[in-house]
C-alpha cells in the first residue's frame, strides 16, 4: 500500500505558528506609541530581534513568505521606503540561514554578538538606502541610537523568546 503523505507544515499543529505570532506581536508592540514627548527614547526593533531569535532556534517556522509579510506591516506604519523592513527580514533569513552552522549551539553571549554585527550591517544598509530614497544624508546619530537600543535589547527579547518557546513547543 502506499503511504500518504501529508505536506510537511500539516505536522506542526498550532505550536508550528507560536514564532510568527510573537514576532508579530512584537511588531505590535514596537508600533504602540509608548514613552512621552519629553523622554524621546528611540524604540528598539523587536521585530528583527524576535526573526532572528526564531531563525536562529526553528529557522523552518519563520519562512521566507511570513518574513515578507511582517515587513510590508512594519512598512506600511513606519516611516521609512516601502519594502525596506521586508529587504532587512529577508535579508536577516539569509544571513541566519548561511551562517547557523557557525554560532548553533554556541553561548547566548555568541548569538548577541552575531546579532549585533547583523544589526550594524542592516542598520548601515537601511541608512544608505533611506539617504539615497531622500536625495541627501540623513543623520547618522538617530540611526546609531536605534542599533545601539536594539542590540541591548536582544538579550531580553531572547530571555522572552526562549521562555516562550519552551512553553509552547
């Protein structure tokens, strides 16, 4: 008899969506308008923070379809060129994907530093590309506290992330 067989993402049950719900929810959260006017403190991107945390643990549930997807959600919100959150999601997936074999397993500590170089070359890449779109430079300065904001904020997130993930799966 021959067996059949059932698509691959049938088998994950619910617990198989818990990192493109987070991640989405985190994009939710980043577009919440928290703080006050007089704390002007630069929010950090959780989104990119939470699609490389689940990338780096189950690459195979964030797929490249639902990096794009967030991305265009973050686009449509922030103001920055459409499609560039969707260019550093997919970008992100690129990167963990090619570079796994280098840092699974490794300490927590490892993966914040992979993440923070990522951050950095995403962060240069979007500011060339915002500058270019604009026709002349932005400042750097906003685009320096953003990283900076974001790269101590992974380890949290991933603290988060990881709680989550051992609950869920």
């Amino acid at each position: 008899m021959n067996a059949v067989r059932r698509p691959a993402l049938a088998s994950f049950g619910f617990a198989g969506f818990i990192p493109v719900l987070a991640t989405f929810f985190m994009a939710i959260l980043m577009l919440l308008p928290l703080g006050t006017g007089a704390a002007n403190i630069a929010m950090p991107h959780l989104v990119l923070a939470s699609t490389f945390y689940w990338l780096s643990s189950r690459a195979i549930l964030l797929p490249y379809g639902a990096c794009a997807i967030l991305g265009v959600f973050l686009d449509l919100w922030l103001d920055v060129p459409m499609g560039m959150n969707m260019l550093l999601l997919i970008l992100t997936r690129l990167f963990v994907l090619n570079q796994l074999k280098h840092y699974k397993g490794r300490s927590r500590f490892v993966h914040w530093a992979v993440f923070t170089v990522l951050a950095l070359a995403l962060y240069l890449l979007s500011w060339l590309i915002s500058s270019a779109v604009h026709g002349t430079m932005i400042p750097p300065e906003p685009i320096a506290l953003q990283w900076m904001v974001t790269s101590f904020s992974y380890a949290p997130i991933g603290f988060l992330m990881g709680r989550l993930r051992r609950a869920a799966m």
